[in-house]
C-alpha cells in the first residue's frame, strides 16, 4: 500500500463535504443533529465515499470508522491491519462554519498508525505522513512540501481544542515552558506539531480512536512523540477494548 492511494479518496470525501456546506439551502441549519441535517448528511456522505474506495483498492483490510464503529471486541482484536477513519472531524467547528474540520484516514499496523491522511476541504490543504517515509503538506495544486517537527527547548508554543480544552492542561504546558497557545478545531493540531507551527499538543479530556489515528501518524512522520497521559512513558495505541482515548500529549522535541 502506498499513502498516494488514499490522497484522491480523503479529496473526494471533502468534495463530498464542501457540496453539503456550500449548498445555498442551509434551511435545516439550525437543526444540525436531526438525521437529515446538513452535519449529518455530510458525515455520512464522506463516509460512504471514503468506506466504497477502501473496499474496492483494499478489498483485504479491515475498517473502523466513526460512522460505523459497532464492531465488538472479540471480532476485531486480532486486527493486525485495519483502516481508521473519520470521515469528519471537528463537527463543532462545522457548525462554526470555520472551515477548521477534516477528513480523516488511518492505517493501524499492529496498534501503531503507520500512514495517515489529514484533508481540510475548505482550505483544500493536504496532510500526509508515512512513518517509513516522512510527512507532507500539499496546498491545492501547489508543490508537496515535506513537514519537520521543530525540536523547541525553551519558549514552546501549544496547540490546544478551540472547544474541548480542560483547565488540568495548564501544569503540563507550565511544565514544557509553554509561553504561547494556538487554538484549533479537529486533528488539524496534530498537523501544526508536524509542521513546526507549534511544540506541543497535550490534551486531558477524552476522544475516540478515530479522532487520533491519522492525525498521530502525520505528526509521528513528520519526527513527533505521543504518549499516553502527562508522561513520557507509554506510547499511545490503537484497537483497544474501548474505542474512547484516554489523555494523550503530542512532543514535536
Ligand atoms: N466527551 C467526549 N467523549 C469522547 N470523545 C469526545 C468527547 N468530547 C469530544 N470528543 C471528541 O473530540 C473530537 C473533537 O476534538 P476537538 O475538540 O479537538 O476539535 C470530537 O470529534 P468529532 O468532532 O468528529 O465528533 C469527539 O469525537
Ligand atoms: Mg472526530
């Protein structure tokens, strides 16, 4: 398998997106949880964009995805290999109406993600890493750019959820030397770890595997840590008995 490959599919999915968040009737607006709103539509049209290509490129790999994540544990825990998607993430920022949300596609080998696919529909912007390969960034049709942590020792910058950030984050951010705060919705914080554009991406509260998966392997691609917890101890996974992640901190040093 080659990252390549699941470039176009995150492209059509966020075409997908863009066609429900751009349609000039927004009467359901307000409505976003009603099962035909605009939200709602979206997800599971990039969902079944995203679950149709998968199947038919990879017809041997097993899928995990929000919109479809009812698998129990006996039948999926001896996964060696499986796709992680979530085929939008940063529904708050969707109803902000943003443009801080994303397509997102993982490859699990052995509980680690070895390639992920970070897609911004709006900005059409392109993130992308394989572990064995490095990471990338591609704006549109612009050149591909290859993505490097910063390696920060003093004065870091955070990166931290524009609406899921807890009060508990403060001691680790006092602890790194933390002088600065960036906020952003989704798994685009993964990707500005991997791009430099901030340290550190350390989160307290919960979120679900999918959530992280490919975010994780952007930013391990592109020279990055992640841990499970406020530690630098144990290395974050995947495929556990729960779906739901515990805290996790993200070190681009
Ligand atoms: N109480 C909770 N339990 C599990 N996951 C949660 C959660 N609160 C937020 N999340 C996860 O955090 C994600 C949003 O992260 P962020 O705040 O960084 O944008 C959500 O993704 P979705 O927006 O795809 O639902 C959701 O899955
Ligand atoms: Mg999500």
């Amino acid at each position: 398998m080659n990252i390549e490959q699941l470039l176009p599919i995150a492209k059509d999915a966020g075409a997908a997106i863009l066609k429900i968040y751009n349609n000039p009737d927004q009467s359901k607006v307000v409505d976003y949880k009603a099962d035909d709103s605009p939200l709602t539509l979206a997800d599971q049209a990039a969902n079944e964009v995203i679950v149709a290509a998968l199947r038919k490129n990879f017809p041997e790999v097993h899928i995990i995805s929000e919109e479809g994540k009812d698998i129990p544990y006996p039948v999926r825990k001896d996964w060696e290999t499986f796709f992680l998607v979530d085929p939008l993430d940063g529904t708050k920022e969707f109803i902000k109406r943003n443009g801080q949300f994303t397509v997102n596609i993982a490859l699990i080998e052995n509980g680690k993600p070895t390639m992920g696919v970070v897609y911004t529909p709006v900005t059409d912007t392109m993130y992308f890493g394989d572990i064995h390969k490095g990471a990338f960034k591609q704006v549109g049709e612009e050149a591909v750019q290859p993505l490097q942590v910063n390696h920060k020792s003093t004065e870091r910058v955070a990166v931290r959820s524009a609406s899921h950030a807890s009060p508990e984050e403060e001691t680790v951010l006092k602890k790194y030397d933390v002088q600065d705060e960036i906020s952003v919705g989704s798994s685009l914080k993964f990707c500005m770890v991997a791009e430099g554009k901030a340290d550190l991406y350390y989160r307290h509260g919960p979120t679900m595997e999918w959530d992280t998966a490919a975010g994780q392997a952007v930013a391990l691609a592109a020279g990055a840590k992640m841990y499970v917890g406020n530690t630098e101890e144990k290395e974050f996974t995947y495929n556990k008995e729960s779906l739901l992640n515990s805290g996790f901190l993200v070190l681009g040093f």
